[in-house]
C-alpha cells in the first residue's frame, strides 16, 4: 500500500507532501516525523526508495508507508506520560517517533514475532539514540521489545493507554485487542473478517516488560535537561523577536513566458489581422539576453551549515565533571 503523495528527495520534503495531503495534521505528529529520518530504518542498498509513499520488504524486515505511519500517528492521539503497545513493533519505526512525543515519564512497549527483526530494531535505535541531533531535542521514552506471538500475551500484563496492531486482526481476536487497553484508551487495527485457521504451533506465553520507577540519579537529568532546553528556548526566542521557528519550505514554480497574439475580424470578410503582445515585441531581445546573462553566470554551490546541537554545547561549557557531563548527554556520539 502507499503511492499517496509524491516522493520527497528527502526526509523533510516526504513529510511536507504529507502535510500537503493532509495525512499530518497536528504539530506534534509532525515533529517526530521530522526527528526521526525514515531512511535510517532501510538496508543500505534499499535506500533510494526511503522517501517515497510505499511500503518496504525485506525477508522479515517490514515498514509500511509513510501514509500509513502517519494516520496511525494521527489516530492515535498520543500525548507526554501515556502508555502504548506496539503488537508487531518491526524495525522500531514507529515506536521511535511514539517515544518522541510520549516522553521520560510515558511507558514504550513493543512485540515483535521475529527474533532477527528485534535485533535490527534495537540496532537501529542505539544508532538514533548515539547519533541523531533530535535525541537531544527531546526527552524520550525509549522503547522496550520482546519476541513473541501478540495473541499470546501473559494474563498478568498491565493494560496500555494506546494500542497499535499494524497486522490484520481476525474478527475473532477483537475482544482480545480492547482487553488490552485502559479504559478510555484508543485501539488502531485492521480489522478483517475472514477467519484465520492457521495453527501457530505450540504456545507460549509473552510477559511484557515491567513498568520501571525512575531512579532519583535519572529524574535530576531529566530535570537538568529539560532547564537547559528551556533557557535556550528564552534566549532563542528573544533574539529571534517572536521566536518562530523556521517557515516550512515551499517547491519554486517554474514561470514560461510565452508570446500572446490577438486576432482581430474585421467586418465580415475573410480578413484578420495578428497583433502581437506589445510587452513582448519591446522585450523579447531583452528577456532572452538577460536569460542567456543568467545561464553564464556562475552560481557558487552554497553548502549548508551543518545543525548546531545547542543542548550539548551548553551542557559541556558547564562548570562540572566530565563524567557527569557525559551522564547528562546520554554517553551519546557527537
């Protein structure tokens, strides 16, 4: 499935065609789509197709399309401190820009039935957690996996404020899914009504992880991290002015001149008369020196800068021990 909007040439223009067709409709969905570069989570080799609205398959390695993960994310209607359930979590895709919005205090569980493709997901993650600026302009709640059958979960798990199950539910199963949600909660599935008689083999049972309490040492990073990022954004916003933050980009049209003739009748003959469009008899010789004038011209390759991680150069110039400044960078990659 996918094909819905037009491929970007990169991560953000991908997210600006989704914002365009109205599959990302709120900021904070917008924002973890951004945070988290979709091209990360492809084999190298399958990489040029990151940014297109298709999904991806690889052996057991699955992402659905961009489309897909962003009305997800819509319905969902995450919010800071919740909890969600990831039944069929893949690559960790979507449980890493879940985790975005969720926070330190949310609760980031996920299933997956492949071994192999819990370790391609936790790879991925400590590749976004050591490398990727956006860690740090957040505080995330980072996702736990286990392996195991989704429809075989111990009795004695905890319920979930969010529920995601991106495989096929049989009509069967439904009664099964609500019972995992809190009340009040949102379950996202695909429901289908053709029964399913296959026989998964012998069962066993998947004991979720258990929900942790924050240690004293981790609450105060938490708390540090979160003033720092805050005076940055005073002092951002009062340079700025009103502190908005960069206008999305837009697609420059391409504009063609073209000659405009008018035709004149005159009474009833079989007699016309072609007048030209003045502006383009006067200008014509002119706008095509001055095109030939612009296509000379050199025009030197800019560059981007590359992004300042504003958090980490604050945390490093305070007046503390290495090591606890390393504590408060998550140990993390420059």
């Amino acid at each position: 499935m996918g094909g819905a909007v037009s491929a970007g040439e990169d991560n953000d223009e991908l997210i600006d065609n989704l914002k365009e067709a109205q599959y990302i409709r709120t900021e904070l969905v917008e924002q973890a789509f951004r945070a988290v570069d979709r091209a990360d989570y492809y084999l190298e080799e399958f990489k040029d197709n990151a940014y297109k609205d298709l999904a991806w398959k690889h052996g057991n390695i699955h992402l659905s399309a961009p489309c897909i993960y962003s009305e997800v994310m819509e319905a969902l209607d995450l919010q800071p401190g919740l909890s969600f359930l990831n039944l069929g979590s893949g690559t960790g895709y979507l449980s890493s820009m879940v985790g975005l919005i969720l926070g330190p205090f949310g609760v980031n569980h996920g299933v997956e039935l492949h071994s192999d493709v819990i370790e391609y997901a936790k790879q991925k993650l400590d590749f976004f957690i050591r490398t990727s600026d956006s860690f740090d302009k957040f505080e995330f709640c980072e996702p736990s996996f286990v392996p195991g059958n989704c429809l075989e979960l111990s009795p004695e798990c905890t319920q979930y404020d969010r529920v995601y199950c991106g495989a096929g539910v049989q009509k069967e199963h439904e009664d099964y899914m609500k019972s995992l949600l809190k009340v009040g909660g949102i379950l996202v599935m695909p429901l289908e009504e053709k029964p399913n008689h296959a026989d998964s083999g012998k069962s066993k049972l998947v004991h979720l992880p258990p929900v942790m309490v924050r240690s004293l040492q981790d609450l105060a990073r938490i708390a540090i991290r979160s003033t720092i990022k805050r005076l940055i954004h005073q002092e951002t916003a009062g340079r700025n002015g009103n502190g908005l933050r960069n206008p999305p980009r837009f697609k420059r049209r391409r504009v063609r001149r073209r000659r405009m003739e008018t035709i004149v009748f005159l009474d009833k003959e079989v007699f016309a008369s072609r007048i030209s469009n003045p502006s383009d008899d006067n200008n014509c010789e002119e706008l095509e020196e001055e095109s030939r004038e612009e296509a000379e011209k050199v025009v030197p390759e800019l560059k981007p800068e590359p992004p300042v991680n504003l958090l980490r150069e604050r945390v490093l110039t305070l007046p503390l021990p290495d090591p606890l400044k390393y504590y408060l960078l998550y140990y993390r990659e420059k």
